[in-house]
C-alpha cells in the first residue's frame, strides 16, 4: 500500500528545482545538472503510473528505461558542443555575448 | 502512513536535498556530486515504487556514465577549484529562478495533487514482464533507440572533433 502524493509531491519538487537551476546557473556544463533533475521528476512520475496500476504493455518501466537513454544521448551531444564552443571562445559563460571579431 | 510510504518519504527527501545543494552550490565539482546524491535518492523512490530494473538502469547510467561525462566536461573547460566566481549570479538572477522554481513546483503540484486518489495497493510489474513487453511491443522503437545511439556518438565526436583540417588550412 502507497499513497500517490509522495510520488507526485517529489515529481513536482524535483521538476521546479531543474528549473531553477536552468535558469539560474551559467556554466554551460551545470545547465544540464538542471535538465537531469527535470528528467528524473518525470521519471518519478512514469514509474508512478506504474505502481498505480494504471499501464498497459509495461510502459511504466519501458518509457523510464527510453528516456533514460535519449538522456544519456543528449548530454553526449551537448558537451561535445559545449567542448567545441570553449575551444572556439574560450569561455563557457551563458551570458557573455560573442565578439564581434568571432563571427565568420 | 506504511512502511513504505515511510521509505519513500526518506529517500524523496534525499532527492530534493541533493537536487537543492546540485543546485545552489558554488563549487563546480560539488554540483556534479551532490547530482549523485539526487539521483541515488531518485533511484531509491523507484525502487520503492516497485521498480527496480529502472532504479538500476538509473544509477548504472546516470551516475555511472552522465556524471563522469560532466565531471570531465568541467575539467576540460578548466572549472575552478573554489568557488566559481567567474559564473557567481546576481541575487536578481538568483530570486527570479528560485521565484521561476517556485511556481513551476506549485503549477505541477496543484495540477497533481488532486489526483491522487488515496492509498492504492503497489502494482508489481515483474522484470520477466518488462523483458518481454520491451522486445514484443515495444521492440521498434528500441531498435530506434540504437540508432539514435549511434547518430549521438558519432555527432558527438564530429562536433567536439571540429574542424582541424579548415584550421590548419587557414592558420599561416
């Protein structure tokens, strides 16, 4: 026996805390700490619907296991850019402008 | 309250406060560990919710892959080893996230809440069933899923390869 509002209280904790620290953060490399927390709430909230009892064909544990992955793939993609981007201007900061000698 | 719902509460809490300080933390490095934290609490709740294949995929490849990846990705964009200065946010920025997290919490919480329907008895989906779902209906978009695979790590290294031969055609 569970109660439901454990799992969506945590979902919704988890996802605005991905949020503020999108919004918050400049590094480039921990913006993603911010998305992996947003993921995760979802994850949470997936494997809730689970333990509900309310999935067909076992989507509560694929659909966590395939967004798993897809994250995995985006964080790969978005630090070889970030890598290429500090190589290029030597700085991660999300606020700093380009020069206008880096532009091509 | 139920065992249960008792461990759930004690791991969620470790989620939240490991997310908090992954957060607001100054230190780059202590980011990335207290992510480990967060997500170790994640997979415990899952594992609470009775699935446990997920909370192993979770911690095998978050914390076992992502978070190598960005703890090399900062050493290679030379993080500082005290607190990062370079990056701090102004307390406006500071208060308009927090503010922005706020109300994203309370907007998905308010719209959540009021379903839950009271104590509903823990389906149990073994792994037998999810091994068999994942490769009976679920098997095209796995296959999908590997060449997505594929495309993120070959793009991954084209692009942090750059273009070395333009470079050292135009470099005198």
């Amino acid at each position: 026996m569970i109660h439901l509002v454990g799992p969506y209280l945590l979902a919704a904790a988890l996802v605005g805390l991905g949020v503020a620290g999108i919004a918050l953060r400049r590094n480039a490399v921990l913006l993603l700490v911010g998305v992996e927390l947003v993921l995760s709430g979802g994850l949470v909230l997936l494997v809730a619907t689970q333990a509900a009892g309310a999935d067909r064909w076992a989507a509560g544990s694929v659909l966590p296991l395939f967004t798993i992955t897809i994250a995995a793939a985006e964080v790969v993609v978005a630090l070889a850019v970030v890598l290429a981007v500090f190589r290029q201007r030597g700085s991660i900061d999300l606020d700093r402008r380009s020069e206008p000698e880096d532009a091509p | 309250m139920t065992a249960l719902d008792t461990a759930f509460t004690a791991s969620g809490v470790l989620a939240v406060l490991g997310g908090l300080f992954a957060v607001t933390t100054r230190h780059v490095v202590h980011a990335a560990l207290w992510l480990v934290v967060a997500l170790l609490g994640v997979a415990g709740s899952l594992l609470v919710l009775g699935a446990e294949l997920v909370a192993l995929v979770l911690v095998l490849v978050y914390v076992g892959a992502v978070v190598v990846l960005v703890l090399f990705a900062l050493m290679l964009t030379r993080a500082p080893i005290g607190p990062d200065v370079a990056h701090a946010a102004g307390r406006w920025r500071a208060t308009g996230a927090g503010l922005l997290g706020l109300a994203t919490a309370g907007l998905l919480a308010t719209a959540l809440v009021p379903l839950a329907d009271g104590t509903v008895e823990r389906a149990d989906v073994t792994t037998t069933q999810v091994a068999g779902q994942l490769f009976g209906t679920w098997v095209w978009p796995f296959e999908l899923l590997s060449l997505l695979l594929l495309a993120a790590l070959v793009g991954a290294l084209a692009v942090a390869r750059g273009d070395r031969a333009v470079d050292g055609a135009t470099a005198p």
